[in-house]
C-alpha cells in the first residue's frame, strides 16, 4: 500500500488552495485527487466576472481565477492525478481510487482534506407535478452546456429558484438571445445576493415573482411546452386562481445546492443542519486527521470565502500531522439559536486554536435593525449591529480567543431585536 502524508480529495478552489497553503507550510509529500480531466472544477464554466475582488483585489472571471490557483499547483510541482474516482475513504484514512493509468489504488495517508463541493438540487429532488418531458435542466447544467460546449438549451426559458447560479444565467441566456419570461421564487424573498438581483434582472427588466412556484410541468409529446406558475401562503400552499401560464421551451432549476458528502456520509460521523460534516475551528472531522472544507462542509456565496476556509484546513492538517493538535484541554459546543440558521464551527478545542476564532453563519430569514450577537453561555461576547442582513450572504465574524473564560462548556450565535 502507497502511504502519503496528505491527499486531497477535489481539484477544485478549495483543493488547489488548501495544497498551496500546505506546501507553504512545509508539508511536500501531497497528491490531488480530481474527476474531471483539468483542476479547477466548476469555477471553468463561471465566465462571468466578479471573482478575486477579496483575494486578488481585482474583478476576475472563474477562470482567470481558477488558472492563478492551478498555475501555482504545476509551479511548485505538488502532485495530482485527473480523471480520477475515489471510491471510499475509511475511518483508518484509506483513501481508493481508480483511473485509466493506475487503475485501482489504495492510499494510507496520514491526513486527508475533503474538497469534494456541492451538487444542485434537480426535479426530481423537488417533485415538480405534471409531465417529465424534456428541457428541464439545473442552471449548472445550462452553464455548462452554454460556456462549455457552445449549446442554447432553450429560446423561451423560464427559471425556478432565485439562488445565485439561477440569476446569473438568467442575465447569461439574455445576452445569448433567449428570452427568459421570469425568475420564480418559493420564499418571499431571494435566495440570491443583491448584486445578482439588480446586475442579472432589474437591469434587463426580467421579472422576478416572489412566493410562487411551478404547480405543473406540461409536455405530453416528451419536450416542455408550459409551465403553471402559481402564487403560495406563507404556509407554502397553492393560492387558488392565481395561476399564470407560460409558454416554454426550457425550464430551469435553481433550486438550492447541497454538499456532496458521499465519500463519508458511510464513516458514522455527525452532520449538521448544513449537510456537511460537524468539525472543530480546525475544519477537522470527529476522525482525527480527517478534515473538510469549501461547498462540501457548508454552501459558500463566495469563492474568496472557500479560499479561505481551505487554508484553514490546511493549517490543522499541518499542525496534526506535526502532533500539535492536542484535542484536548476545554471545548466549546457551538450552537445557533434565535433566528440563525448555522455556524461553522461546531466545536471549538480553545487550547488548540489560533489567536483568532472564526464564526461562519447565516441568519434564517431576512432582518432589519438586529444585533448579532456570540455569547458563552449567558454572557455575552460581542454585539454586532445589522440595520440589514439576508440569508443570502454568508456573515464572517473573527474574535480574540482571550474573550473566552472557558466558564461555560456553549458558545452560542443568534439574533436580537434592537429596544
């Protein structure tokens, strides 16, 4: 068997930059594991700009942010195989793969980062009525087939979901020639950032309905003809005589996105409301030495944001394979409570962290003039005032550990109503 210190399973942004921060810190012996045949993932078929403005200070489109990452990969000569299935990692940090070249291998490795993404959320994951004709595509798939391979996937299009991918190609498939008759939205609200709103809809007069839905897909000859869009309460329920009809030829999915978790949803380990994997302010999983980072833990709005992280995972990696993580001494519990939805970390070994803590959470439901507000126990830590904040955009909040007294065994993150 091959043993290694540190493999990295996707070649994503958070897998190139949690080796690049690794090999920075001296660990050599590292090898990527990616799927497709070229790092990067995703960010290759992202040809709009607005990526690196917090990393590089300038407006770049995914793949000119993606090349600096894999340019520095090949500079420093840290290893990877393309075209490359994991098949399993075990709990004693067996890592098996296949490809074309190799064929099957197994891995003893001493530390293992997890950079494997997300995935949309599709039709049947959302049980849409009606016919399951043809023309029914994920927004990631339509960027894809578009940016990628040339193809139009439709001249009368409609979108489900107001989440980011869904936004951006609704702007996209304008520019093409398409006509997108509308963005729908379950909630009463967007799932999107507000730029997107105003740079993909407002500005190309798109219109957006807000709490409606598809009730009805109709394609009884095997490609999309209409949809029945429909107004819903606050209980999610149909409105009677609010239906509207629209003449399609491609729907659109843009239905929320979820961390690709397969490779060690089997380990026995916990899971949090994100989806991903419950770790320590080290991005380290309750196996030791098994750590995860980027969309696979929880869903990012910015790339800048899963850079960042990563290099997070790639520091506890450092320090774990250098036996100095203790895992010891008082841990906090880390909790959402009034109108949070989650908070990354879930589990903080205070002895072990750096000078620094690190909350990553979003709110349940758009507020307006709240504190923020981390408390150990009872005792509050910080008050942050928001006159907004949406669930869109993921909040970042940094603390000195020395705030902390290690009186209480919970340190919880919520919002207050201002008096």
């Amino acid at each position: 068997m091959i043993n290694r210190d540190l493999v990295i399973v996707g070649g994503g942004s958070a897998g190139m930059s949690a080796a690049l921060e690794a090999y920075s810190l001296g660990v050599k012996d590292i090898l990527i594991l990616e799927k497709n045949d070229y790092l990067g993932g995703i960010l290759n078929q992202c040809i709009h700009n607005g990526f690196g403005l917090q990393e590089f200070k300038e407006e770049l489109t995914g793949p000119e942010f993606m090349t600096r990452f894999s340019k520095a990969v090949n500079e420093k000569g840290i290893e990877y195989r393309l075209n490359t299935n994991v098949i399993n990692i075990s709990k004693d940090k067996v890592v098996s793969y296949s490809n074309s070249e190799e064929g099957f291998v197994e891995i003893k490795a001493k530390a293992i980062i997890l950079t494997t993404g997300c995935y949309e959320r599709n039709s049947g994951a959302i049980q849409i009525p009606g016919d399951r004709p043809s023309g029914v595509y994920t927004a990631g798939q339509a960027q894809l087939y578009l940016n990628i391979y040339g193809q139009l996937v439709g001249k009368r299009v409609f979108i489900l979901g107001s989440g980011d991918i869904g936004l951006i190609m609704a702007r996209r498939m304008t520019l093409e020639g398409a006509k997108v008759l509308g963005v729908a939205e379950l909630n009463s609200y967007s799932a999107g950032l507000n730029r997107n709103i105003v740079q993909c809809l407002q500005d190309f007069d798109i219109p957006l309905y807000l709490s409606h839905t598809v009730k009805e897909i109709v394609g009884p000859k095997g490609h999309i003809e209409k949809i029945v869009l429909a107004k819903v309460d606050d209980h999610f329920n149909f409105i009677p005589g609010s239906e509207i009809e629209f003449e399609v030829d491609a729907l659109l999915l843009s239905v929320g996105l979820v961390p690709n978790v397969d490779l060690i949803s089997r380990l026995g380990i916990p899971f949090s409301k994100t989806r991903g994997a419950v770790v320590t302010e080290h991005m380290e999983t309750e196996i030791e030495g098994l750590f995860t980072s980027g969309n696979v833990l929880h869903v990012h709005d910015l790339v800048d944001y899963v850079v960042s992280e990563a290099r997070e995972a790639a520091k506890g990696a450092y320090l774990y394979l250098n036996n100095k993580l203790s895992h010891k001494g008082h841990m906090y519990k880390v909790s959402p409570k009034d109108g949070v939805n989650y908070v990354v970390p879930q589990k903080i070994y205070i002895d072990d962290a750096e000078d620094k803590l690190i909350f990553k959470f979003r709110v349940a439901h758009p507020f307006k003039d709240i504190n923020l507000v981390i408390s150990e126990g009872d005792r509050v830590i910080k008050k942050i005032y928001k006159p907004a904040i949406i669930p869109s955009e993921m909040e970042i909040v940094k603390l000195d550990k020395s705030l902390f007294n290690k009186e209480n065994e919970n340190i919880f993150v919520y919002v207050e109503e201002r008096k």
